[in-house]
C-alpha cells in the first residue's frame, strides 16, 4: 500500500522567510532520494533543498517567489515501496530538525584502527585548508597541539584564496582602474583606449593568489604544521582516511593514508550550485571558470544577482563584454536596504543590456554557434536569446554530506549542514566545525573567527586550561561587502528587517554630495547610513555605498559590538578630508549636530 510522504524545509540555520528562487519538481513527476526539489536564497548563499524520500510527486506547495522557513511544507511525494530506506539505510520520513543526529548504532561504524595503523597521529587534525582551516591550524599550533591540515589542493587557502575572493579582487582592481581612466576625461586627462592583454592579466591574478598561498606554506612550516594533500572521510570517530591528490588539480594518486587525532575541526566548507536543466559546456562556467579568464565574451548571461554574479559581471563588462542578468526575485543584490542598491543600479545602468527580474532560465540548448537561452517570467524575452558564454552564479551549498561525517557520528542536516554550540562543537564533543559547512552567511572572514574559538576550546580542553576552554563564538554582527563599482557594505540591522521585526529604529544618512573627499574623487553619488535603536540610541546597523565602503564598515561594526551610540561616534575625531569622516557626520546628524548639511528641520 502506497504511503504519502511530506517533504518539508529542514534546518536552515538561524533564517526564516527564506524566498524560493527556483523549483525543480512538478506533479507527476518522480524523485529520488537527494533530487534537487527547490533553491533557496540567504544573504549571499543559496541552498538546494533535496528530497528525503523516493517516488511520485502528488502534490506542490510552493512556487518560485515562495518564502518558507524551517519546517515548511514543500511537497507530498507517494511512495509505493520501501526503496528509499534500502538506499540511504535510514527511515523515509525526514527527523524533525531538532534531532541532534541518528545514533550511529542505527548504522554501525566500521571497528577503529589499532593506533599502530594508523599511518600518522595527531592532537588536533582540520579537515580543510580555507581561511577558517588554516586559521584553526595555525592557532591550533601556536597553542601547543600537534597538528595535520588535510587539503585536496595543491596549495592552502581553499576556494577563497584560490578560486574566490582574491583572485576576483584582483581583476577588480584591475576594473577599477580601466573605469577610472575612461572617466578622468571629464576631468581634463584623456587617455588611450586600454588594449587588454588577457594572457598578462591573468599572470597579475596568478601572482596575486601565488604570493598569498606561498606565504600560508611558509607560516605552515614555521608553526610545523603537516599538511597530508588529499580527500579526507572520517572512518570513526577517531580516524580520517585520506585519498592523496596530486598536480596543480585535485588528481587522485590511488594511494590511502589513515591518520589518527584526538580532536578534529571540520572545515571543508562548500561547492558552487550547478543548476540540473543546464548542459555542461566550456562555455558555460562557475565562478572559478570565470575567474579562469579563459576568454571575453561579446554576450554574457549571468544567472543570479547576488553579490558573485554581480562581481563577475562588473569585471567582464569592463573587459568589453556586454551582459544580461537574471534573478528571480524581485532585486538585485538581496543583502542592503534597497536604497543602497538603487545607487549601486543607478551607477550601472549602462552596464547591462537587460537586467531580467522576476524571471527564470527554464531551458539552455548549447549550440555551435552560441548558447539559446529560454526565459519565464514578468521580464523574460518572447525569444531564446543567444549568449557566448553563461555564469552561473546560484550560490553554494555545504559539503556535509561528502566526508563520511556519519561514520564519525557526526548529525549532518539534509542540506548538508552540521549544527555547531557557541564553542563549535558539533555533536560528537571532540569533533568541531567551522566556516560554510555550519550554515550562513558564508564568508570567510566568520569562518576565521569561528576557527580561532574552535582551536582555544579544543586546547582547553586538551591541556587542562579553563579560560580557554571557555572561548566561544559571540560576534553581535557579521558585515557583508558587494566589492563591485561601486562598492556597497552593510552590517547589522537593515531598516527593512527592523521594519519586519516591529522594531523601532532611528536612522541618519550622510550623502556624500557634502563630501569634499567624495566630490573631489567623483564619489558624490554614495552615502553613509547609520541606524539607531529608537529607545537605547545605540547603534545597531549601517550601510555605505561608494568607493572604499567595505575597507569603512569595520567602523560601524566596532560601534555596534561596543555598544556606541550616536554621541560616542559622532564626538570621535576623524581625520579630514576622509571618506571615513562621513561615519561621524551620519552620527552628527542623528543627534542634530551636524554642521555640513542645512540645518535640520524642527520637528
């Protein structure tokens, strides 16, 4: 007898009203354990929500615009045999989210190596060599443990380093600079038309990551820290296997090792979201393709826009690709109020040839000569549209579920996630995570901070020593940084999530039109915004669009930790001429002092 299933939102981590960008199932259809059902969008991720179950879709509960959190109700699947169980080993019908993990007596864990198998032992092993896992480690040896990094790549810094956030700095700078010279004709300086030689570009980006991930080896050393390169899966609670790697990829060499720990941090943090209805084609990258700088498009679609695509998008139109945009919600870039995000739209307009909201990519047919894009939705073009190259720029999702972590009796959450306490521990007591693999945001400035406090506990714990068992993960805010052109930083409470919650808030912006820093560098279009508590008059957010926004926010994010407010800030002396005075002068006008600006009206 068939039985119907529900398939609902697992634990996301601390976020609700989560909007669906994007859904993959109808009725009728059938599905697997693991198919992709929906993706979500959270700040600057996206999570894919897979089925716990096997069989026939019945019925649909939500559609693209849909905003669920934890426990939401996606599907009902009927399900006529018991396939599902036979193909996980674990029961059809998902645990409730508050489940720490099932008991790993439910699949019993393979017998522990005797300790003399084990081909090296450690106090503390980090399983992933990202900020957040080299951060640990290193912490991790400056207190005295023992310590293995094991990393698939050649080098340390994971995607961040390598394939992320420096690499695309670099070409940002780069950017920067071109836009800077066409502009500086206004100013009585004309310049050549640039001739871009993307060969030495992409040697500039190389020796930028190069010179970085040289000196993480040479600190490594220096704190004789060993790294094992490879795949790590746990066997047990106690011991990891390692599939050596090799070459400037992630080759494997055939070749095991087993290593022994006593405590273990997991930061093997996260992968891009391929979408399932795109055909795999050269043409058609992520954003490490992007960042490959393989060729420059003369049409470019971007399939999300978030902070990454939009990134992307800004270095590839400057190198002379026109682009398009599609996103399904109703903005851009979801993170900042949206009067920071209308500057940054205002600043770009002639970037984009479309920018396609409330519309989907429902079909690519990878051609020779061009890449047929089909769209649905309020924006979307009658005909296919033709593209020399795609990014896809959908987020990521953790990679929980691809370490064997349950042999460990390690709890991973169906999306991959594994729930973390204050001090990062996960379930198991001694194994503890880190960085993307714990929930969003995914950034890698959390993750070190988070890799500190894990690094402490565990050597308090080992060694005996309270005050630094007692370390746990206690950051009030966590800022956000688009580093596009303009650049445009956030931290705290936005006024539209204050708004939401009901809460009362007072809020004074400083338009950098009263700049003179910002006049004279062509700036006078951005802002600085600082929101109050209505009834403590302490800070509790912020946002600054213009250039150098994101080197300015650590500020407002100092302030809103040490519990400032607009009094505290705004009789702090900044320099002058700054970009950075601006912070003062928001704080100026919120407590009616400000001196740039006419005189505030009385209320």
């Amino acid at each position: 007898m068939s039985n119907l299933l529900e398939v609902k939102v697992p634990d996301i981590g601390d976020f609700s009203d989560v909007p669906v960008i994007d859904l993959f199932v109808k009725v009728g259809d059938s599905i697997g354990i693991d198919d992709a059902i929906c993706t979500l969008e959270s700040d600057k991720a996206t999570m894919d929500v897979p089925s716990t179950v096997a069989g026939t879709v019945r019925e649909v509960l939500i559609q693209p615009g849909s905003k669920v959190g934890e426990g939401s109700l996606l599907i009902k699947v009927e399900s006529a045999a018991e396939k599902g169980e036979e193909e996980r080993g674990k029961s059809e019908t998902p645990a409730p989210a508050s489940t720490p993990t099932a008991s790993p007596s439910t699949s019993p864990l393979p017998s522990s190596p005797e300790v003399g198998q084990a081909d090296l032992e450690c106090e503390m092993l980090v399983l992933g060599a990202g900020p957040g896992g080299y951060s640990a480690a290193f912490r991790s040896a400056d207190l005295g443990m023992k310590t293995i990094i094991v990393e698939r790549y050649a080098t340390l810094g994971g995607v961040c380093l390598n394939v992320g956030c420096i690499p695309s700095k670099a070409l940002l700078h780069v950017a920067a600079v071109m836009e800077e010279a066409q502009h500086a004709s206004n100013l009585g300086v004309t310049f050549a038309a640039p001739q871009v030689d993307i060969n030495k570009l992409r040697a500039h980006k190389d020796k930028v990551v190069g010179k970085l991930t040289g000196g993480l080896a040479g600190m490594a050393k220096g704190r004789k820290v060993e790294v094992v390169r490879g795949y790590g899966s746990f066997i047990d609670p106690h011991h990891i296997e390692v599939e050596e790697t090799t070459g400037n990829g992630q080759d494997k060499t055939g070749t095991k090792k087993v290593i022994r720990f006593q405590k273990c941090i997991i930061a093997a943090g996260s992968a891009a979201v391929h979408l399932p209805f795109i055909p795999k084609d050269p043409r058609i990258v992520d954003s490490t393709g992007a960042l490959e700088l393989r060729f420059v498009p003369q049409k470019m679609l971007v399939i999300g826009g978030g902070i990454i695509g939009l990134e992307m998008a800004t270095v590839y139109s400057t190198l002379g690709a026109r682009v398009d945009v599609v996103e399904m919600l109703d903005a851009l870039m979801q993170g900042p109020d949206r009067d920071a995000v209308k500057v940054w739209e205002k600043q770009n307009a002639s970037r984009f040839d479309r920018i396609m909201l409330k519309t989907r990519t429902v079909a690519v047919d990878a051609k020779e000569d061009g890449l047929f894009v089909s769209f649905e939705g309020e924006d979307a073009p009658s005909e296919p549209v033709r593209y020399d190259m795609i990014l896809q720029a959908a987020g990521r999702s953790p990679n929980g579920r691809k370490i064997a972590a349950e042999k460990a009796g390690v709890a991973v959450t169906d999306r991959g996630f594994i729930d973390v306490d204050a001090r990062m521990r996960t379930n198991v007591p001694h194994i503890f995570a880190i960085g993307d693999i714990i929930g969003n945001p995914m950034l890698a400035h959390k993750a070190v901070h988070e890799g500190h406090v894990a690094a402490e506990v565990a050597a308090g714990d080992l060694q005996g020593k309270p005050d630094l068992a007692r370390a746990a993960f206690d950051a009030t805010v966590i800022p956000g940084v688009a580093y596009t052109h303009p650049e445009v930083a956030w931290v705290g409470y936005t006024e539209e999530q204050a708004k939401e919650e009901g809460r009362k808030v007072e809020t004074a912006k400083f338009p950098w039109a009263a700049s003179g820093r910002a006049i004279a560098n062509g700036a006078d279009y951005g802002f600085t915004k600082l929101i109050f508590d209505a009834d403590s008059h302490r800070i509790i957010g912020g946002a600054i669009v213009g250039p150098s926004a994101g080197d300015m926010i650590g500020e407002v994010c100092l302030a809103i930790e040490m519990g400032c407010d607009a009094v505290d800030i705004g009789k702090t002396i900044h320099p002058h001429p700054t970009l950075g005075e601006t912070v003062g002068m928001a704080a100026e006008v919120a407590h009616g002092t400000c001196t740039d600006l006419p005189p505030p009206r009385k209320k």
